[in-house]
C-alpha cells in the first residue's frame, strides 16, 4: 500500500509535482500515467526518500519508506535503469546490497534465475545491453521478496520478449497480493498490464480511476450505426450505461455496448442496417487528449 | 500484502544494521578494479621511491645534511597520498557518477551510515595497506644506506611512532578524500579539490612574505602529513601532537558537514 497525501515537489519557481493525493492498493497492477516529464519520476523518488517533498507526505505501509527496519522487504524499486556502477559483476551488485539488509546468498542466486542472468552474473555490467541492465534493476528490486514494487517505466528498452516477460511478472506479483506500481509513458502498454490507472500531467492528479471505465469513458467504444430508424433504434439500445449521440441525420454513435449487441437488436426488431462500424479511438488517443486538455487549462490559469 | 505481513514483525529475518551496512561497503570496495589497481600504484611507487633514494643516497653530501633521516625515504608518498584521496573520492563520488547511488540510498534510506561505513572502510583499509608498505619501504632504502649518516634500525627510538604516524596521516588523506567527493559529489571536482586545496594552497600560502601563512599552512592536511613523516620535529613542520590534532579537525569537519548535507540534499 502506497499513499501520496498533497505531494508537492517545487525547484525555484517550477513545481514539478503539485499536490498531488493518491493511494496504491495491494493486489492489482497500477499503471502511473503521464507524457515525458509530467512528474512521475520525481513522484516515484520523493516515495521512497531519495527526493524530500517541499510539502505533503507519501507513505509505505502506513510510514515513510526510510522508517522501515528493512526497507527492501518493503519495497523493492526498479529507477533509472543505470543504477548501477558499470565495473561490478552483476553478482556482486547485488550481493552488495542483499548485504546491508543481511539477505542470503542463496536469495541472490534465486534472483539471478528468475531474471534470467544467472548466465551472465559474472559479468561486468559495463557490457550488459540494455534489455539486460532493466533485467539486473528487476533483479535488484525482487532482492528482499517485498510487498511492494515501484518501477519506473520496466519496458523501456526491452525486445518484445522482453516486454511480455514484465507484463507476466508484474500481473503474477499483484497476484501473490503485492502492490505494483509501474510509470509508463505508454497507455497501450499500461492497458494491457494495468487494471488501476492514475494519470498525471504537469505534476496534477488528472484520473485516478480503472482501465475498464477509462476505456468505457474514452471514445474507444464507439460503434458507427447508419439506419432509416434512427429514432426507434435509439429507443432500443436506451439502457443506463449506453449512451447514444447522432452527428447526422441517420447516423447514430452509440458508447457503452458493441456491434454484435446493436446488430442482434436491430435484427431482432427487423431495423435495417446500411453501416455498423465499430471506432478504433485508441487508448493511445483518449489519453493524449486527456493530457493535452490539462497541459492547456494549465497554461490558460497560469496566463490569467 | 498479507502473505508478505511477517516483513514488518520483529522476526530475526532481513533487516538493516550499521553492521550490515559496513559488511556492504567493505565489499563493494573489493569488487571494483579500480581499488586493487590504486592500492598496488600506491603501495609499487611508495616503496620504489624509497629504493631509488636510499640506493642514490651518498653521505656527506651538502646539501643532504637536513634531510630527515626517516622522511626522505618516504619520498614516494608525495605520489601515493593523490592516489590513497583519489581512492577515498571514487569510493563515494563514483556512486553518483554512474548512478548506484540510488540503488545504495534505497537499501539504506537513512543514508548516514553508509557514508560512515565508507570512512570505516576507508580508515581500516588505508592504515592497514599503508603502515605495512612504510615499513617494508624504511627496511629496503635503509638496506642501502649501512655505513652511512642515515643509518636507522626500525626499532631505533621514535622510528616505529613515525611510521605510525605517516600512516595515519595518509589515511586522514584519504579519509578527507572521500569527504570531499560526498561533498562535490563529482569524481573529478573531487580530485581537483583535493590536489588544489591539499596540496597547491599550502605551497602558495607560504609564498607570501608572512609567518603567519607559513605557520597556518603547516596545518594544512598535506604538510601536517608531512610533518608526521619526520623522525626530529624542525620549524619546517608542525610537531606531531598539532599536526594529529589538525588532521582529525579537518577530516572531521569535511566529514560532518559532508554528512550534514548528505541527509538535507535530495540524492
């Protein structure tokens, strides 16, 4: 469990996270939103207490994270995928930090399988790929077995194999009952990870909701429908998640159900169809339009 | 969430201790080339430099006659004290160069203890590594120099005590090394401050015509080691309580305000 209470993160006159209030909860995969540079990374580091808010507070396990006798059991942290010094072996990076927290060598060793460098742990990191170094981060941020995972985009970088393999790993540890915190700058990917979303831009809080509504609430389910019986169609279709619009005479778009419902109804109902098209707004879309929508109300405030 | 509960119970398991942490850094020293590789120069040119000194060494020549009989053969020192800093400085600044600092500063959040378990580290190693090259490089220049007016034994009075000495002034060194990398944070700015202000501000403080220069740059941690690597105290230097004294100020204070920021400044 992660709660955020009025973050705010200011350097001078920039305010890079702005009051921002949130909880992350056990058992699901949370996606954090937001374009480059909307704050997550300074949100995911005032977390875990490498960056001191300039006011509000954020907890772990009902306390700061640096109050915790053994912070790694508590959180495991994936940063920069560069945390590393580039002459250890992959071994001994971790060996060096299961030390401080007095985790055995055979944890280490559990690690390095699980991630798949037990190949390579030998190895200077300076000559580890990209897909590897995250591979190491990973490793490093399961060390202490923790109840919670915070990682700053996992995928970025990572070969398809790679990419599914996170998507994998991160569904099963929300599934063990963790809580996973994952920041993207991608909605598809958050999409088919995530089931909770909380999406910022400019360091605000602009959605705290679920992947399900936010697809429903996002013209993602729009279906195009073209019918001489516009009017009775519309009637048919009325139920209270449904919402139906017509832009022109004739034509209807209809959210909240998809094209086998409206087709089996106007079939059932002898309703002519000449088009049923179901709109591919992606995510993608509704969650630039999101962001570009705040980025804009931002800047209109700070003009008056 | 609950099958991970006993994580916070006071179980005998996975914790954070100042011990722990200590364990940690001793091995991150050891895991890098770079400290096998500074410590062998270090140890390779001190002792060739007493060698070379005691092999060239003549008695009776003018202007050898003030010549500390045990000082001159630590000659090789004035290298290895930049390399034993530049140890102290990559210890900590090459953590935020390459960015392991932040998987450091996630595995001990409290971050005090790690920079105090690098100065541990840091003292044990240096005084251990270079006491033992002091000594084999008295033995082997004085090897040379039977018969002559630098004649010593070291078991000849105060020679032992100043061997100590320079060894402990060569891990103050060190010790202000890694202070300042915490404090600069840069690999570099780290070395640049340390040679300038350990060895170039002394030297350009006495060039101006007044003792009272002369006499703070004596307590400047350079010529306090210096002054530490002499067998007969000389105005040249400050005697060996002083200087002991002006070491440990400074290295404590570069430590303090180094650990002071360490807890205030965001990683």
């Amino acid at each position: 469990m992660i709660a955020a209470t009025e973050l705010t993160k200011r350097y001078g006159d920039k305010t890079v996270v702005s009051d921002l209030t949130f909880t992350v909860r056990p058992g699901t995969v949370t996606g954090f939103l937001g374009p480059n540079g909307a704050g997550k990374s300074t949100t995911m580091r005032m977390i875990l207490g490498l960056d001191s808010p300039t006011h509000g507070t954020a907890t772990v396990g009902d306390r700061p994270y640096a109050a915790h006798r053994a912070p790694l059991q508590e959180v495991g942290a994936l940063l920069e995928a560069r945390s590393v010094h580039p002459g250890r072996t992959a071994y001994h990076h971790l060996r060096a930090l299961a030390l401080t927290h007095g985790i055995p060598r055979g944890r280490v060793a559990h690690v390095l399988d699980l991630t798949g460098l037990t190949d390579v742990a030998g190895r200077r990191v300076k000559g580890f790929s990209l897909g590897m170094g995250q591979r190491l981060g990973i490793a490093a941020a399961l060390l202490g077995d923790p109840a919670t995972l915070i990682l700053d985009e996992p995928v970025n970088g990572l070969d398809p194999e790679g990419v599914l393999w996170i998507r994998t790993l991160l569904k099963s540890l929300a599934a063990e009952g963790r809580t996973v915190f994952v920041s993207s700058h991608l909605m598809s990917e958050m999409a088919l990870t995530a089931e909770h979303l909380i999406i910022i831009g400019r360091g605000r809080l602009l959605a705290d909701t679920t992947v399900d509504t936010f697809v429903r609430e996002s013209g993602a389910g729009t279906v195009k429908v073209v019918t001489p019986e516009a009017g009775r169609l519309t009637q048919l279709l009325a139920a209270p998640h449904v919402d139906v619009s017509s832009s022109a005479s004739g034509t209807l778009d209809v959210r909240g159900t998809d094209a086998e419902h409206i087709g089996r109804t106007a079939a059932a109902h002898g309703i002519p169809l000449f088009e049923l098209t179901p709109h591919a707004a992606s995510l993608e879309e509704a969650f630039m339009d999101l962001t570009r929508d705040s980025l804009e109300y931002t800047a209109h405030l700070e003009q008056a | 969430m609950t099958t991970l509960a006993p994580a916070t119970a006071p179980a005998p398991g996975p914790a954070l201790s100042p011990a722990r942490v200590l364990h940690s850094e001793w091995h991150k020293l050891w895991t890098v080339r770079s400290t096998w590789i500074m410590l062998a120069a270090s140890t390779v040119l001190t002792i060739a430099g007493g060698i070379a000194i005691g092999a060239s060494y003549e008695s009776g020549q003018a202007a050898d006659f003030a010549l500390d009989p045990v000082q001159f053969l630590l000659f090789g020192t004035q290298f290895s004290q930049i390399i034993l800093a530049v140890v102290g400085v990559l210890f900590i600044a090459g953590e935020y160069s390459t960015g392991m600092v932040r998987s450091t500063m996630v595995a001990v959040p409290r971050r005090v203890p790690v920079l105090w378990s690098k100065a541990g580290v840091v003292a044990g190693v240096v005084f251990t590594t270079t006491l033992t090259t002091l000594v084999v490089t008295f033995t082997s220049g004085q090897l040379f120099l039977d018969g002559t007016d630098k004649e010593l034994s070291l078991t000849d009075r105060g020679v032992l005590g100043t061997l100590l000495g320079s060894a402990a002034g060569l891990t103050a060194l060190a010790l202000v090394g890694l202070g300042l990398g915490a404090l600069l944070r840069s690999v570099p700015g780290g070395i640049t401050a340390f040679i300038g202000g350990v060895t170039v501000l002394p030297e350009v403080l006495r060039m101006f015509p007044y003792d009272v220069l002369d006499s703070v740059a004596k307590y400047f941690p350079g010529r306090a080691t210096e002054g530490l690597m002499t067998l007969h105290d000389t105005p040249d230097y400050a005697t060996t309580g002083p200087a002991l004294l002006a070491l440990t100020l400074w290295t404590v204070a570069i430590l303090g305000t180094a650990t002071v920021l360490l807890r205030r400044r965001d990683v």
